[in-house]
C-alpha cells in the first residue's frame, strides 16, 4: 500500500508533540535554529494540509488547503513559502512561514494548471512556475508572477521550450533556469497521459528572458525527465520516471557536469532494477558532495558520490518520499513509516528516526 492509498490517518494525526532531547547533539544549520521543514500532507477525509516542523518533532503549522500540493518554494529572504498545486491544480497557496497563515491563494490564468513546482528569482521580487497550456494539452509554459503587496501577480508568461515541464531550478548564477520537460501530454484536468509513443522528454537551459539556450535529450524517449538538483558549481542532476515497458533498462538518474553532456548517471544495475522505473525526489548536498535519490515504487533511498558516483547508501524506507541537505546529510520523509535523518559525516552512514509525524507526506520537502 502506498500513501496515496494509504490516507486512514485522522486529521489529529497532523499534530505531534515535541519529543525532547530528539536532536540532541546535532549540528544544525543557521546558527544553531532548528531547521523548518515544509512539506505537503493529507488525511482520510481527502483533505489537503500545508505544514511546517521543525526537526524535533515540533509543530509550526499545519494549514488546511483546498487542493492537494506537490512542491513548496520558500522566499529567499521573507518569511514566505508557495506550496504549489500539484497537477492538474490550478491553486497554489502563500503561506507566512512563521504561523501558516493563509496570505493569497494563487489561481493560474484561463486554461492554464500548475504542474507542482515553482521557484522564485533571488531578488525575491518574481516567480516562475511550469503550467500546461490546456488549449493545446502538454505545450509548456512558465507563468511569470509579481510580489507587490505582499501578493503574486501574474505578469507574463515564456515557453518552456518542450512539452509537459515539470520541475525547474536555478543554476549557480542566478539568471539561467533549468527545466525538466516530462515530455508527456496530459487532457486539461486530468493526470491521464495521451500518445504516450509521442513523448518528447528533455533537459532545456534557458535565460531569463526565456531564450533558449540548449536543449537535450536522453537516448530512452520514453524516459521522463521530471525532478533536479543544483550544485554549487553548476552540476545539475535529473530523477527520471520510464513510461515504456517494465522490463526495459532505461537509467533512471542522468547528470550533467559542467561543460558536458546530459547523460545517464553511472548506476549499478541491483540499483536500476530496486527502483521499478520510478524516481522521486533527488537532493545534492553541497558542503559533503552527495547526492541523495527516493525511490518510492521499490521502497529504497541512495546515496551516492556526486564527484566519483560511489554508491554511499542502499536502504530500505517504505514509501521515501521528499529528501533535502541538512549539515548531516540527508532528511527523508516517507508516506507510509517515520521520516529518517541520514547521517554521512563519517565513513559509515547512519539513520536516525525522526519524532515527526509518520507517514501521509507527500512527494516534497524544503529546509528553511
């Protein structure tokens, strides 16, 4: 049973309390505080929950929403967070991050939905978000939305230079996005995939402006380019999900180093098979060089050299869900079993449980 099944929690389930000493001797990140962690949550009743801990186990908020989320993109410097509407949605919801008050729900202009992830320009002022262009089922487009007032405009909207976009980050200096085309067209309100042997999946870079600036394939057309991760020196990294046949050995994580191609992840074929052709969330730490993977389909999470591809970790977490970089390693969340810290400051790499709420998050986490 997965957690998209598996929602027989109470909403009371959303609220814990603080186990004290859980993270007793850690080495937290901003100056001692304990990290915010924010994520999306459901429970039995079908109802959608936008919520912050700290690691502790301790509630800040748990914000019920009208519809169920997918990625959360905190402001680089106010106290906001978008947890951004998981496709087909065409809400997304501005939280302040200190309460969880609700402060604008976000609608997508006229035949356009969300795709799940947004990020938002250093300077704070903008926001970019993948939608679908419902008019022409899976064309790709990047809202472009204004801060002013404390509330997102919508002031334009770019190409996102490929079919069905999905995530999309920054690369290091600030002014080129990465976008992750799925390659998939889906009807306008529906999850449902059409001509499917008409995927066009890929990797495109481009400026600001939304000028292209490069735009690259996988060899596996059917592989599905979906969620990324940034390092500091500018080595983006690709999860992806394979829409063909089940027993076909498509890679399922690619990479692509400064000054070189986007290609295939070198991975140890007991891995590829352990992942059932489905990726979830993928994180880099930057200070330790790891990168981290949730497979959720095959109920593992890795960990791996980003520098020499060294498989560092292989284990078992039912259902993993969102992962991020902590001081530590890694925090994984799962939809069915306790959310874990992954230690790997050492030669060994160790799991802590964490006194958080188990089970019901949802395929995202940030670390604020």
């Amino acid at each position: 049973m997965k957690r998209r099944d598996f929602l027989g929690l109470s909403a009371a389930a959303l609220a814990v309390t603080a186990a004290s000493g859980a993270c007793a001797g850690w080495t937290l990140i901003d100056n001692g505080a304990q990290p915010l962690l924010l994520s999306a949550r459901n429970n039995a009743a079908g109802r959608h929950y936008a919520v912050g801990y700290r690691l502790d186990g301790s509630q800040v908020f748990a914000t019920q929403v009208s519809e169920r989320c997918h990625d959360v993109v905190p402001h680089p410097s106010l106290p906001l967070a978008l947890f951004v509407g998981r496709r087909p949605s065409t809400q997304s919801y501005l939280l302040d991050s200190r309460n969880g008050r609700l402060l604008q729900t976000l609608h997508t202009p006229a035949q356009r939905h969300f795709y799940g992830h947004a990020v938002f320009h250093n300077s704070g002022e903008w926001l970019y978000t993948t939608e679908n262009d419902t008019s022409d089922p899976g064309r790709g487009v990047l809202g472009v939305y204004r801060l002013q007032g404390g509330q997102l405009q919508h002031t334009a909207e770019l190409s996102s230079h490929g079919l069905g976009p999905h995530q999309l980050l920054w690369l290091p200096d600030g002014e080129t996005l990465a976008v992750a085309n799925g390659g998939i067209r889906t009807e306008a309100d529906s999850r449902v995939e059409i001509d499917l042997d008409a995927m066009d999946s890929s990797l495109v870079l481009l400026n600001r402006d939304g000028s292209l600036l490069s735009k690259e394939q996988l060899p596996e057309r059917m592989n599905s380019v979906r969620h990324l991760a940034v390092a500091n020196d500018g080595t983006l990294v690709s999860a992806q999900q394979y829409m063909g046949e089940p027993d076909a050995a498509a890679p399922l994580l690619a990479i692509k180093r400064p000054g070189q191609a986007f290609q295939p992840f070198p991975l140890a074929e007991a891995q590829r098979l352990a992942m059932h052709q489905y990726s979830a969330s993928v994180a880099i730490n930057d200070e330790l060089r790891l990168l981290a993977l949730t497979a959720p389909r095959g109920n593992r999470v890795f960990i791996w050299d980003l520098d020499s591809t060294e498989l560092r970790l292989d284990a078992a977490l039912p259902d993993c869900a969102g992962v991020g970089a902590v001081a530590e390693g890694f925090v994984v969340s799962s939809g069915m079993g306790r959310c874990r810290l992954y230690d790997c400051r050492h030669g060994k790499i160790t799991a802590q449980p964490l006194q958080l709420p188990a089970g019901l998050w949802d395929n995202h986490l940030r670390l604020v």
